[in-house]
C-alpha cells in the first residue's frame, strides 16, 4: 500500500514485506489480553492508541496508506490511494545541525479513473522540519508540502472520529474524510506481524477497514462528489525482508456486507512463496481469524505487460485462505505506478474486485504487486 523507500542508509528498505495502519479505538488501549513478548520496535507497553497512529521515529521505516472505492453521483468508479512514508536516516542521527535529514517524508497519490482507465499519480519527498514535512508523534498528523492525512476528535473512541485527507497534484486532487465504522483491527499476533521465518522479519501492523468515506476529487479542473470505502493500513519496523525476497503481494478487500479480508505473500526471484499471511474479520466480530504463514496461497492467473517499464504483472489472481477461495481482478489493467522520483521503485498498485469461487461479486479493495520491474534492491 508503497515500496519502496530508496535507500538513505545502507540497508534494503521496503515498504510493504510488512503491510500497515488504521483505527477506531482513539484515546483507549485495546480490548485487555496478555500481551506478547516482542522484540522492537514492539513497544514494551504493548500498542496503545491514539499514541501509535502517530509516528515511531525510533523505527527504521514506517507507512500511513489509505486506499479506497468511490462512486460519483453519475454512477462512475474512481479508485485512489494516498501514502505516506517515513524513513530514519540513521547516517544523520549523530549530526547536532538543525538542517540535518534525520527523517525523511516521502508520499504518493493517485486516482484511478474507471470510466478512462486512467491513473493519475503523483509523488513528493523532504526532510521533516521546517513546516515542510511532518510525521507527528502521539497521533496521526502527517503533512507534506500541503498534502496532509490527520485523524481528528479522537476521544474515547467518539463517534466523531475522521480521518482527513487533502492532496493536490496538476491534474488531479483529492479532498475527502475517512469515518470508521469498525474497531480496528490488530494484525497478526495482536498487531505483531510476522513477514518472514525468524522473529526480526517483523512489523507492528494495524488496519482500519470500512471507512465511509465522502468528499470531492478534483479531474482536470472538473470537480466531483463521491462517496464509497476505505482501508487505511499503518505499519512501521525495523527488520528488513527475509533473505531471498524481491517482493510482494498484497490485497485488501471490503466487502460490501461489512467483511473484511487481508491477504500476502513475499516473493522469491522465481515466483515463489517466502512467507504469506493475512486475516478474515466478519463484520460483527471484535478480532479477526489470522491465517497461518502455510495456509494463504497465491495463484497468478491473467498477466498485463507495462509498455513503460517492461514487467509483466498478473492483473488477476486466484487467492486461497482458510476463509475460502477469491478471484481478485484489476477494474483496469493499466496501474502501474513510477515511484522513482521519492522512493525509487516502480510498482503496480490499484483498484480491483473481489468475487467468491462462483464468481459472485463480493465487494473492491486494492491489489499491491512489488518486485516485477526490478527487485526490491539497493
């Protein structure tokens, strides 16, 4: 939700062989149960909110994503997608100077025109300071250059909670909020997710799935109400991708009675599985079922090939969990994202649908593909 982060110390950095954020919960700790023991950046308290919504500078890389599904009143389908990025530069932690980069702030946007099939995508990156770029501490306020994602009234979990988002970029703007309608929901191991076969292949990974979501995009100076879901992921870490990994894929479902699945899997250089996971949440349930790493299995099916970068992704999938089995398919085939002015990597990532195995339309989501362009290397 993404990849990504180019290097600024000498370590491979990525931005989703950990998946990411979101919540309801503000101002209170989640439900009480023993809390696992973890190494960092798990921290010792265990996740409380709304603290960690806010950023982790400690960490070594950390994301805010937001994806969604949303119809304007003519009936017409837009996707999009805001990121925001987070990256210490652990070079620069020792420097006394004011103007010293020790944390980065990178972000994306990008809006998915159905009725086109045309992706609008932009991407900017700074040193945080200087009310140029922010990732705040305590809670979420992330800002870039005025592109801003801040959750507000978050007492006690009041119904009031919103999640705003604003971003403006050439052809195309987005000015839209973000009302959960869920708890949210712990990944993993009550938010430990593992990526990888050891302990350190980690990340603290929360999600926020069912945002009603409301607000107007702006298309080549055309102005638009819309209204549909969201997924917001944060997930932040210091571990880096299990060896052998050029990337991943990823989805993130709505369902459109109330459910909610996640699904992934790290790649090797020859298509296979690493590792998978993801969870299944129905919509009255407190807490997910969390699948096992050797339960979740990822099967390519049609393959789109990018005129501009030459990689060849499958733009659908057959997915199998223990919750049963999906089709997942791109709305269009052409979302290919160019991220090589922020975070160097070049990735797929966009709308698609998710229909049960007798092909019954189940609701939208976003489908992430990383590594298919070049792997996910220094």
């Amino acid at each position: 939700m993404r990849p990504f982060l180019r290097p600024f110390h000498a370590h491979t950095l990525s931005r989703r062989a950990w998946l990411v954020l979101a919540a309801l919960g503000a101002g209170v700790a989640p439900p009480a149960r023993a809390q696992p023991r973890h190494p960092p950046p798990w921290p010792a308290d265990g996740l409380r909110f709304p603290r960690d919504h806010g950023a982790h500078p400690q960490s070594r890389i950390e994301w805010w994503y937001l994806t969604g599904h949303l119809r304007d009143g003519a009936g017409a389908d837009h996707g999009f997608q805001i990121t925001f990025f987070r990256s210490r530069v652990e070079a620069a932690q020792s420097l006394h100077s004011a103007f010293a980069a020790r944390q980065l702030v990178f972000a994306h946007a990008a809006l998915s025109e159905v009725r086109t099939a045309t992706l609008h995508h932009a991407q900017r990156i700074a040193r945080a300071g200087f009310g140029v770029a922010e990732a705040a501490v305590g809670d979420a306020r992330l800002n870039l250059r005025g592109w801003t994602l801040q959750r507000e009234n978050g007492e006690a979990a009041a119904p009031g909670e919103v999640w705003r988002i604003t971003a403006a970029a050439g052809d195309f703007a987005l000015a839209l909020r973000a009302r959960p309608t869920q708890p949210l929901l712990l990944q993993g191991d009550a938010g430990w997710s593992r990526k990888g076969p050891t302990p350190q292949n980690a990340s603290c990974y929360y999600s926020l799935p069912q945002l009603e979501t409301r607000g107007e995009l702006t298309l080549e100076g055309r102005r638009v109400s819309v209204q549909g879901r969201a997924w917001l992921d944060h997930e932040w870490s210091d571990a880096l991708l299990p060896e052998g990994a050029v990337g991943w894929d990823w989805i993130g479902m709505n369902l459109r009675d109330g459910r909610a699945l996640t699904a992934f899997r790290l790649r090797d250089a020859n298509g296979g599985t690493l590792w998978a996971g993801g969870s299944w949440r129905r919509a009255a349930a407190a807490d997910p079922q969390v699948f096992p790493a050797d339960a979740v299995v990822f099967t390519p099916g049609r393959r789109w090939r990018s005129p501009r970068s030459g990689a060849q992704y499958p733009v659908q999938w057959t997915v199998q969990t223990p919750a049963g089995r999906f089709t997942v398919s791109a709305v269009f085939d052409a979302q290919e994202l160019d991220g090589r002015g922020s975070t160097g990597s070049i990735y797929w990532e966009g709308l698609s649908t998710l229909r049960d195995a007798g092909g019954a339309l189940l609701g939208h989501g976003y489908l992430e593909m990383t590594g298919y362009a070049a792997p996910l290397r220094l």
